[in-house]
C-alpha cells in the first residue's frame, strides 16, 4: 500500500466516524489525552469561541505570533477542501504523512467506553500534532458550543468569544441567554476573557460566569474599540495600549471588529510578558489567510466565496454585496444545511440577486434543492435548480458576463465543493 493509499484510506475511516454524529462531552477526549501524555499542556493556548468571526480571528492570531517569531499551531473546523486544512503549524497545513502518524497515534490509545467522534479524534490529532511540533502557542477553535466542545480540555492564557446568536438549539439551547452559557463554558478560573458580545441577556450571562471564576472581562466598545478609516485602515485603541494604520487583509468592514478581537487578546498577552511589537502585529494582520469568507476566486466574471452559514452571515455578505457589487447583475448559488434558518436566509440574501442557482452540498445535512427552490422561486423568479455544486458553479460562470458577479453562499460545504472546483478550473484568480 503506497502512502497515498494509506492517507486516503485514514480519512475514510475518520469520515466514517460522522456516523456517531455529534456527541458534547469531555470524558471522552480527556481520556484519549491522557493516554497520548497530554500534549495540550506542552504549549500556551487561545481559546476561541462564538458563533460568528472565530475562524477569522483564530487566523489573524496565528498570523501574528508567528510574524513575532512564536511556532503557531492552529486547530480550526471545518475544512473546506482537504481535512489538512484544519491543523496547521506556522499557517502551514500538517503533511498527508503527519495525518497518517497523528491518526493511527489516537487509534492506538483510544479504547474507551464509546468510539470517538470525527470531532473528538480530529482535536486529538490536533494536540499530539502541536506536541510533536513543539509550538509555543496554539490557537484553538471551538467546534460547538464551549463548555461541553471536545476543545474545553485546554487551559488558556485568554479566552475569547466573538458573539453570540441562536444556532445548534437542539444542543446549545433555545434563548441567547442559554447559548452564552454554553459559549461562556470556555472561561476559566482567573483567565482573562474578551468578547463582541452585544445582547444583554447574552452579556449578563458571561460577566456573571466570568465575576464567578475572577476572570477579568474586556468587552469590545468599553474596554478596548477600533477606528475605522475611510482608506481601509484603523485604529486599536485599548485599555492600556493605542495601536495606529493597522490594515487587515481579510475583506469587509467587519473583518476589524474581528481583527479588534485579536489585538485585545494580544494586549493581554504583552501584558503577561509575550513579545510582540507593533511591526510584528502589523505583518500579521496584513499576512492573515481565511479561505472561504468574502474570498475572490476569480476575477472575470468576479467570483466570491463566502460560508454565509447562518443568519448574521448572511446579513454580512448582504451588506457586502449591496455596498460593494451594487452595480453588476448577481448570481447566488447557494444551497443550505437542514439545522439554518433558511427562510430568513435566503429572504436576507436573495434581494440583491438577479438570478439564484440552487444547489446541494454532498452531505447528509444538506437541505433538498426542492425545499430551498420553493421559498427562492417567490423572492427571485429567476431561479433553477443543479444539484451538482461544481455543476452549478460552471454554469453560472459559463452564463454570466465579464461585468457580472457569482456569489457562491449559504454553507462552507458548498463554498468548498465550489473551492475544489475552482482551484482545478480557474487560472486568472
């Protein structure tokens, strides 16, 4: 069996665990961890959760420590195109050949008193990756929730929670004021904790979990707030620390709330001793990757990418879409996962829109086409359905003009159908 083999064969085994579905829990993890030798307590940990923008941040971080000189591991989900994607050490995706090693090292340790999720083995891969590298940070994102997410075995030196709205109720809840529990899980005892946190109810629920384990809580707008410029630059200003002509290199206005995040968790962290100057914080911003989020991937006709997976997403890439492609004929192809809002959705993102391809991604959340196609058909008469995302991807590309735009949205299963294609079919991105 050649390495190619083997590779393959250990991520149709590790897909093969999705059939366990998604269980919350630690007991699990925990044990798997201990049996590797707890690699997550060789290195210091950012603990990223929310429901919107983790990914974002998580990347802007990873990006500036490693321009300050720090060996990064990042640990995010999902995956867009290759499982790689979600382990990464200076912003470099672990080998095929790490993969392997990281699999059949959790394979060989795992027996406990149920088989562990894709989650759960992919998080531990993660950690016994980052050991073997010898990082001296890891950035971690949640996948679900916080208090019960397979990630929560960690012990942070800041935590962060971007914001907060209803998803995944039949595990987090159905009240804002129940998922800040949940997302409010990650704080620890006298860890420093930053938030975008906006909603009352939602913030009440995190300052009291925070007074409870003497967590200091810096909120965005009071403790620290950015400056937006109108040539695409701002400024940090922070609790102790002002930060001038920062600039982002991820897309939309948004992106410097998420970046604010980021430099709040790095004032922190030069409070307790870690060295990064603004020269270092400035390259990193600048050098920060996120596939998939307001991505062009290609420029005639303009064709972007964006997960839009949720309703806040979707307003997002709306207000995105109405200020920025306000003048070009839009195609949205788009196709959505059975646990959205899809109605609110599609209803958000359709209005800007002169035609809609609905699609499917090859998942076993996927909403049928036939569902989504109903409630598109009344907002933009102009719609049809092709299953095929890369099929749906060819033919908007194929029907639009040089002037006109394909917005491919609405879950990052199909932005990474689409990516694959692209990648493979695209040579003026």
């Amino acid at each position: 069996m050649t390495r190619k083999d083997t590779y393959h064969e250990c991520i149709e085994e590790m897909y093969g665990l999705r059939r366990f579905g998604i269980i919350l829990g630690l007991s699990t993890i925990r044990n798997i961890l201990k049996k590797l030798g707890n690699p997550q307590n060789r290195f210091n940990i950012i603990h990223v959760a929310g429901t919107n923008g983790k990914g974002s941040v998580a990347a802007t971080l990873s990006s500036i420590l490693h321009a300050a000189g720090y060996r990064v591991g990042l640990y995010t989900s999902p995956h867009l195109v290759r499982f790689n994607e979600r382990i990464c050490v200076n912003n470099r995706q672990i080998s095929n050949e790490g993969v392997v090693e990281a699999y059949y090292a959790v394979k060989a340790v795992h027996h406990g008193r149920r088989e562990p999720t894709f989650f759960e083995y992919s998080t531990a891969m993660a950690f016994y990756e980052f050991g073997k590298r010898h990082v001296d940070w890891a950035v971690i994102e949640t996948g679900m929730g916080g208090r019960l997410d397979a990630t929560n075995i960690v012990k942070p030196i800041v935590s962060i929670i971007t914001n907060i709205s209803l998803e995944h109720r039949i595990y987090l809840g159905n009240t804002v004021a129940q998922i800040a529990t949940e997302k409010g899980g990650i704080i620890k005892n006298k860890v420093p904790v930053v938030t975008g946190v906006k909603q009352k109810q939602a913030l009440d629920v995190l300052k009291a979990i925070a007074s409870a384990k003497s967590a200091p809580f810096y909120k965005r707008g009071e403790a620290f707030r950015v400056k937006k410029n109108s040539d695409g630059t701002f400024t940090y200003f922070g609790r102790k620390i002002t930060w001038r002509n920062l600039k982002t290199a991820l897309t939309g206005f948004h992106q410097i709330d998420n970046a604010a995040l980021a430099l709040a968790a790095c004032e922190v962290l030069c409070q307790k001793g870690t060295n990064l100057t603004i020269s270092a914080i400035k390259k990193g911003l600048i050098k920060t990757r996120w596939p998939g989020r307001l991505e062009v991937a290609r420029k005639t006709p303009l064709v972007l990418l964006d997960g839009a997976h949720n309703f806040i997403a979707a307003r997002t890439l709306r207000n995105y879409l109405s200020q920025q492609l306000k003048n070009r004929n839009i195609t949205m192809v788009i196709g959505i996962l059975d646990d959205k809002p899809y109605k609110s959705m599609l209803q958000c993102l359709l209005t800007k829109c002169y035609r809609v391809i609905i699609t499917q991604p090859k998942t076993y959340r996927a909403l049928p086409t036939e569902t989504l196609y109903g409630v598109a058909k009344r907002i933009v008469p102009n719609t049809e359905i092709i299953s095929n995302v890369a099929e749906a991807v060819k033919y908007a590309i194929e029907t639009s003009s040089a002037q006109d735009a394909v917005c491919v949205a609405g879950s990052l299963y199909v932005v990474g159908e689409a990516k694959a294609w692209l990648d493979e079919n695209t040579n003026d991105a």
